[in-house]
C-alpha cells in the first residue's frame, strides 16, 4: 500500500470516529444535548484525533526509521572487502538502490516476474542490460554482491511496507475504538480537544526555533568538516583567496571580509545621509498630504525585488560610473565595482532607515520641541540640537540593522560587485563579498567533500554570527532608548 | 534689583536691533534653516527620483521582449523529406530530426523570396535562411508530428526570425554594430528591410515570451517565462499551504495562551533574529537540510518552497500577532463571560476579527517571498531547465525555475538581447507584486476596523 493510500485509509477512518463518537455520544443522553459536558461536536473531534495523532505518529516514526534499519542490515551483510576497494558507503549503497529500482521497474512493466527479480544473479544474465531494456541506466556492471543487496533490500523494503501498513492501521484501529470506549455522556471532551489544539499551536510555535537549530547546526557541522580539511589560521587570517581544485586552494576570508565591510560602508554613506534627511523632513516639515503620499512611496523602493536592484546595477548604474567616473578619472575599466554595488545597496536601504527613523523621530516627546521652540530656536536648530540628540540611540539602532542589510545583501553584489577577490582601496575597482563567494562555491556541480565547496559554509557562519550581533547589539540599543520615554 | 540694573545696563550697551529688521545673526539662522529644510525635500526628491529612473530604465529595456519579430511565408510540406515512407505514420515520422525541417524551411524560404521578386544581393544562400531562427525548425516538427496529415499540404507558417533581426526592428542593432557582429550581417539587414515592405516580417504580440520555456544561449528569441512563472505559482502555493497554518497558529500560541517563561522568551527572541538573519543563510539551509540530509530534489519547487515558507515564517508571524494585538480585549471579556472557554474566544472572535489584518500580512509576506531569489540559487533553481514541470503533487518535486531567478540566469548571458529578457521579466514580476500589494491595500480599506 502506497503512503497516500494509507493515508487516505487513516482518513477514512478519522471520519468513521467522528460519526461513531458523536451518535454513540447523543444515544447516552437520548438526544438531548444539554445534559452533555460538552458540545456534541466536540466528542466527533476527540474521536478523529484520537485515530489520526497514533496513526500519523506512528508512520512517520517508521518512515523515518525503516530507511536507517535496512540499511543498516544491508551494510552489515556486504562483504568488507567492497568498502575498500571501491569507494565509500554512500557510493555502494546509493548502487544498491538503483538497482533494487530498477528491479522494481523491471517487473512493474512485465520485462521480468517478480520471480525473476528475486532470483536473477549475475552468472545467469546480464543485468545491465536487463535494466537498460526498461530504461534504468546504470554507470558500471553490477557486482554480485551489490546485486544480493539489493534483493534483500527490495525483500526487507517489502516487509517493511507490510509492517507500516498494518501498523498505521492498527494504531488508527486502536485510537477508534478507545475513543468510542471512552465516550460517555460525562466525558469532558472539550477539555480533551483544546488540550490537543493547545499542543499543536505550541508545536507551530516552536518551528521558529527548529529552524534557529536547523540553521546553526548545518552551518556548524560542515564548518567543522571544513577546518578538519584547511587550517583555522588559513581562514582567518590569510589574505589570499584564490580557490582551484588542484588541492593548494588559499582560501582567506580577509579579502572578502575587507570586500564585504568596503561595499558597506559605501552604502552607508549613501543611505545614511539620505534616509535620514527624508525621515526628518517626513517627520518635522511635511504637511498631513505630503506625507501621506511621500512615505507610501519611499516604501515602495523597500517592496522591489533585489535581484530588479542587481539588474539596474548591472545594466545601468556600473556602465554609468565606469564611462563618467572611472575611465575619465583613469580609476579603472570595470563595470562592476564596489561603487556600483554600494551606491545601490545605498538606495535599498534609503526607506529601511527612513522609517525607521521617522517612528523613533516621531516617538521623541512633543514637550521637548515645545521646549526649544519656546526659547526661541528655529525649527532646524529644535531638530538638530534637541529631537536629534534624543533619537540618537535609535537612529544608531536603525544604521547597524541597515548595516546588517547590507552586510548579507546578496543579488545586488552578485551582480555588482564582482567576483574578485581584492585587498585595494580603489572604490571602482571590482572586489567581491562573502555572499557571493558563497554563491559561487555553492552553485553549479559541487562536491560536498572538498573544502572548496565547504568553504561556503564557513563563510555563512560567519555571515551568520556577524549579522546576528550586529543586530543583538541594535535591539539593545533600541530597547535601553525605549525604556526612557515610556 | 541688582540683576535688574545690571540687566539694564547690558541691554543699552548692545547695539539697538528690532524685530522686524532681522540681524546678521537671525538671517544666518534662518539661511540655515531654509537650507536644513531644502537638504530634506532634496533627499526625497533624490530617492524617489532614483526609484523612477530605475523603474523607467527597466521598462524602457524590457517592454519590446513582449513584441517579437517573426517572418510568415508559406512552407510546402514535403512528403519526400518529411515521410520518406510515404505511410503518415508518427513512429516513423519522429525519425525525421529537426535537420529534415531546416531544409524544407529553407527551401520555402527562398522560393518565397523568388517568388515576391525579392533579390539577394551579395549573399550566400546559407547567409539568408539563417535569418531564421534555429527554434522554427524544431516547432515546425512538433506541429507536423502532432498532425501527421499536414504533410503533403503548403501551410502558411510563421516562425520566428532570429535575435538580430528582432533586434534590428527593435533598434537593438543597427548597421554598424553588424559590421563588427560575426551573428549578422548588413546584408542580412537590408534583407530584412525588404521584407518588412513585403509584409513578410512583422513585429507582434510576443505570447510566447509569457509560456515558453528557457532556450539555449543561441537562440535569445525563443526564450520565455513559461517554466519560471508557472514554478513561482507552485512555490507560492506551497508557501501559502505550510507558511500560513504555521504562522498564525504560532501566533495565536504566542499572543493569547503562551505564559511568561523561558521557552516563550527563547521563541519570542528567535523570531525577531530570524527576521534579520540573511536570505542567503536560508538557503544554505535548504541545501545542508532539505537536499542533502533529507534527499529531496534539487531545484524542485517543493525544497524552494520550504526555504521560502521558512524564511517567510517571522513575517507572517509578526503581521499576525499585531492583528491579533489589535482586536480589543473587551471582545475577549464578554465571549468569557458569557461561558465560552479560552479556546473558543480566540477560535470564534478574535481570530475572525483579526482576519483581514492576517491576510493582509499573508499576501504581504508572499510578495516578498515572490521576489527572493538569493535562497533559490543555493538549491539549485538557477540551472537551465526547458520542461515545464508536471501537475501538482508530482510536479512539486520537479526541477522548475522561478521568475527573479530567470531574471538573474538571463542576466548572466552573453548575448544582449537577453538583457531585454531580463527586464521583461522583471516587468512580469512586477506586475504580480504590484497587484499582491494592491489586493492587500483593497483589503485593509474594505476590512479595516477602528475599535
């Protein structure tokens, strides 16, 4: 029985205790519902998760578990010798699979009985060509040992599905008939049925975190793979980054570290200056219809795509800076260049720090621009003197989250910036990021055991601690500001 | 009294000033203030002035992808090329390659040209056929093999010219870029001038451009958003269905039943992080995660739309519970007070209340889900696909791309004309987004409710 079908079984069988639950239910008290505990409804519900929670559990438990066993078995009853000569587990095991499929499709379209399948070895026929007749290719010639394997993976595979389907439908059974056991007109089923929904609601909650741990410990376990490869010194403080898979790869982070902070700070300047102005003239100057219009579409610069920013960077914005600036200048002939990405990174960030500084402008107390205003300061010197200095905290929370932005800004440096790993100071110069290196080493045919490839996950950890603190050390900010006007 | 006699003496010593005639000082002050004041309205008018120029350079680029090039003549069938057997019978059809076809395009192509007088000056034959796109030949195949009895008839078909003389309609190329171009000639410009006062190449609505798949370097005018459009729409389905249970169930725990502990602390602390951590850690996720630890196929929409859904989640999440915030407690009191349980309250009032704000932040959430694209190119999206993925459930783990992605892959092409691609695509995109966050606004203003 295939999963869907079971699961349509276990279906079916949620529905029956709905109905079960709540006739057996209404018969206790001769259909009068006020003398129940609770709802009529609620008992149908108690009887459905009572089939479907040991049910579901139940098979995805052994989903999850059925895979590692057989393999397990399979592994054991390999001959050792077939790890040494060729290659590791994986490879072997990922054969054994092919060809147990291949049975699979031989004998789901009739090239062989299931007999056949079960018997065939490889001095009687030739198995490779067998599979190629129903269009399974295999690389090399099947060995008899993987061969056997794989027999007894599609027979233990076969069991296994045997044992999944009676024990899904064992489980729904049992969860059946204890719900309508235990259906009485004194049953508090409402109290049973929230309890449940409270546990999945918590369990929703709690993905957020999964996804946290996902995160760190996928990152974590293939950084250490890598340093178990390449030297933590070479990493850290090698300034040169210079991959090849002939095996002497330097692969230093400070490049594109220098790279990353380079284009940032570029973007910064732009958006800083920017961001701040528009959020100050939103906030203090612009009348009621101004602002109602302005602010919407400053925002709307927020709701583009990057990868629309990485295409006017390509296309438009380095052309422009390399024939007006660069060229003229005799700076440099490139496109592409930190300029380039961090004049539009600076763009993207214009409406993150204009909003954000227009709330915290907006949140500084009115009292304290009466106050400067009453002592006969103008407008601009109330602001930069009095509603500045108290939005400061703020603000700085609002750049370093901006920072971050464009610390692990992707597509527009893809596109941008380059793909040369660089230590220069020349800003029309193309240099390159840790996110696109990221990008680089991660896209196209990889292999996950070379320390070119796992490099990338030792640059996303660090892209990931460095974004993470910057913005801890924001919200900080943020909240010690917040705690001095409420 | 001393204050005040001192006072006095200081004020006649100053130089007599009046506050209509403004002092040295009040103008400076006040130059600065008008300048504070212009340093403002220059920094809006400097950022929605780039947005503009951005977005019009982009639509300048891409509105001419929706119109293509295409020459129409009519093509003989022939059976001696098409069915050397003579029998119309498909099996023995699909032996003829698209060689077969090349040759009878080329051979009505020509007589066609003989027959409107149309002289070739100065160019091989070869030089004037390859005026047609490669694709034609493998379109016309699938025509005839879909309708085996065409062979034998003339059909009036119209195929696509190729990039450069699309490119020469639309201004792209122009005679001196010929020159130096090894893909065009001027000749072959010329020509094509000719047939435009023939009537034999038109320019028209570019359908295609919306439902073909991706096509091979060489030929940037078969090229289309079929596979990447119809891969976002399974992506954002798939979003909607896990990201949307997810989140506003998270919500609901976390606005209305969850208590001040450590746990709920450790979640609240998480979601906000994982609303900054960047798109690009997602996927390196989806890749460590979803497709090497757990198997499942590269560049499906299935992987694409769990890093999305995840990356979406605090989102989703944070509109939700300010939704929810935003129901007053008094519609809680009185459904408690009249014997609902806690369960019920939230289920029957307030999350019926809270409704339009949630989708609001759904289909916010979603848009900016559409545009991601950093995630996608981890997994695997970016590579070349030309089948379009099959119908739901399976077609869920078949490779498929998404359109920022196309985007991004045309982008990185050699030939320029896939620049217009690229642009055209980003209108596409754009247009959905713009409609997502216009369905939203629709929504706040028809559902929004001041308490």
């Amino acid at each position: 029985m295939t999963v869907l079908f079971l699961l349509i079984v276990v279906a079916v069988l949620a529905g029956a205790a709905f109905v079960l639950c709540r006739q057996r239910v209404m018969a206790s008290v001769q259909g009068d519902p006020k003398l129940l505990h609770s709802l009529p409804m609620y008992y149908g519900w108690n009887g459905t998760i009572m089939v479907l929670l040991p049910a579901l559990g139940g098979l995805v438990l052994w989903l999850l578990i059925q895979p590692m066993v057989i393999e397990g078995r399979i592994a054991a009853a390999l001959p050792p010798d077939m790890m040494a000569a060729g290659g590791s587990m994986d490879l072997v095991m990922s054969d054994v699979r092919r060809v147990a499929g291949g049975l699979d499709v031989a004998v789901s379209t009739g090239a062989m009985t299931a007999q056949q399948a079960a018997t065939i070895s490889t001095e009687s026929a030739n198995i490779r060509d067998t599979l190629a007749a129903v269009g399974v290719a295999l690389g090399a010639d099947v060995s008899p040992a993987v061969l056997s394997a794989a027999q007894d993976y599609r027979v233990m595979t076969a069991w296994g599905m045997m044992g999944r389907t009676i024990l899904t439908v064992l489980l729904a059974l049992g969860g059946l008939i204890y719900a309508v056991m235990i259906t009485n007109r004194d049953f508090r089923a409402r109290n049973r049925v929230e309890a449940a929904v409270k546990g999945l609601l918590i369990a929703a909650s709690s993905i957020a975190v999964l996804t946290t741990v996902g995160i760190v410990y996928s990152m974590l376990t293939e950084t250490l793979n890598f340093f178990a490869q390449y030297p933590f010194q070479g990493f850290f403080f090698s300034l040169t980054w210079s991959p090849n898979f002939r095996g002497d790869s330097e692969l230093g982070i400070l490049p594109l570290i220098w790279g990353t902070l380079y284009i940032t700070l570029i973007s910064m300047l732009v958006s800083v200056p920017i961001g701040l102005y528009a959020a100050i003239y939103l906030a203090e100057y612009a009348s009621k219809s101004v602002r109602a219009w302005v602010k919407p579409l400053i925002e709307v610069i927020a709701g583009i795509p990057t990868v629309v920013f990485g295409l006017f960077a390509l296309v438009t914005v380095g052309p422009m800076l390399r024939d007006y600036f660069a060229e003229p200048l005799g700076w440099g002939d490139s496109g592409s260049s930190v300029m380039t990405a961090g004049l539009v990174i600076g763009i993207l960030n214009i409406p993150f720090i204009s909003s954000l500084s227009d709330d915290i402008i907006n949140s500084v107390p009115q009292s304290l621009r009466d106050g400067s205003l009453g002592l006969g300061a103008t407008r601009s010197e109330t602001i930069r003197q009095v509603v500045l200095p108290a939005a400061l905290p703020g603000i700085v929370g609002a750049c370093l989250m901006a920072a971050s932005r464009a610390i692990g800004e992707t597509m527009i440096v893809v596109m941008g910036a380059g793909a040369a790993a660089k230590l220069s100071l020349n800003p029309f110069e193309a240099m390159t990021t840790m996110t696109v290196k990221i990008v680089g080493q991660l896209t196209g045919d990889t292999d996950f055991a070379a320390p070119e490839t796992l490099v990338a996950f030792a640059l996303g950890m660090t892209l990931f601690v460095i974004t993470l603190a910057l913005n801890i050390v924001a919200l900080l900010i943020v909240r010690k500001y917040r705690e001095q006007y409420d | 009294m001393t204050d005040a006699t001192s006072g006095g003496l200081s004020a006649a010593a100053q130089p007599k000033s009046s506050l209509l005639q403004p002092s040295r000082l009040m103008k400076k002050r006040n130059a600065a203030e008008t300048r504070f004041k212009a340093y403002g309205i220059a920094a809006i008018v400097l950022s929605l002035a780039t947005l503009g120029f951005m977005l019009v350079t982009i639509f300048s680029d891409g509105v001419s992808s929706f119109f293509q090039a295409k020459l129409s003549f009519p093509v003989e069938l022939t059976a001696r090329t098409l069915d050397p057997k003579g029998n119309r019978d498909r099996a023995d059809m699909v032996k003829i390659t698209t060689l077969g076809y090349n040759k009878v395009l080329a051979v009505a192509f020509e007589k066609e040209l003989a027959a409107r007088g149309i002289a070739i000056e100065g160019q091989s034959a070869k030089d004037v056929v390859e005026m047609i796109s490669k694709d034609a030949a493998g379109s016309l195949r699938a025509t005839v093999l879909a309708n085996p009895s065409l062979v034998g008839s003339t059909l009036d078909a119209t195929v696509l010219a190729t990039g450069r003389i699309d490119g020469y309609l639309k201004g792209r190329v122009t005679m001196q870029t010929a020159e130096r171009d090894s893909n065009v000639t001027p000749a072959q410009l010329q020509l094509a001038d000719k047939l435009r006062e023939a009537g034999m190449l038109t320019s028209s609505f570019n359908w295609g451009f919306l439902t073909m798949p991706d096509a091979s370097d060489q030929r940037p005018e078969a090229a289309g958003l079929g596979v990447a459009i119809l891969g976002s729409a399974y992506m954002m389905l798939l979003v909607l269905v896990t990201c949307v249970p997810v989140g506003v169930a998270a919500s609901i725990y976390l606005e209305e039943f969850a208590p001040k502990n450590f746990w709920t602390d450790a979640i609240e602390v998480n979601i906000s992080n994982l609303a900054a951590v960047p798109s690009i850690v997602f996927g390196i996720l989806g890749l460590a995660i979803f497709i090497n630890f757990a198997g499942m196929p590269n560049s499906s929409t299935l992987v694409g739309a769990l890093v999305l859904s995840l990356m979406t989640l605090p989102t989703i999440i944070i509109a939700t519970r300010s939704a929810i915030k935003a129901v007053p407690p008094s519609i809680r009191d009185a459904a408690l007070g009249i014997g609902a349980s806690k369960m019920q309250s939230v289920f029957h009032h307030v999350l019926p209340l809270a409704m339009p704000g949630i989708l609001t932040g759904t289909i916010l959430g979603l848009a900016s889900a559409l545009g991601e694209t950093a995630p996608l190119l981890l997994i695997g999206m970016v590579a070349f696909v030309d089948n379009y993925p099959a119908a739901p459930m399976e077609g869920f783990l078949d490779p498929a791309t998404a359109l920022p992605v196309q985007v991004y892959g045309w982008a990185q092409r050699a030939d320029p004309a896939f620049i217009e691609r690229s642009s055209g695509a980003i209108i596409v995109l754009l247009v959905f987004l713009v409609a997502m966050n216009v369905l939203a606004i629709l929504l706040r203003r028809r559902f929004e409710r001041r308490w």
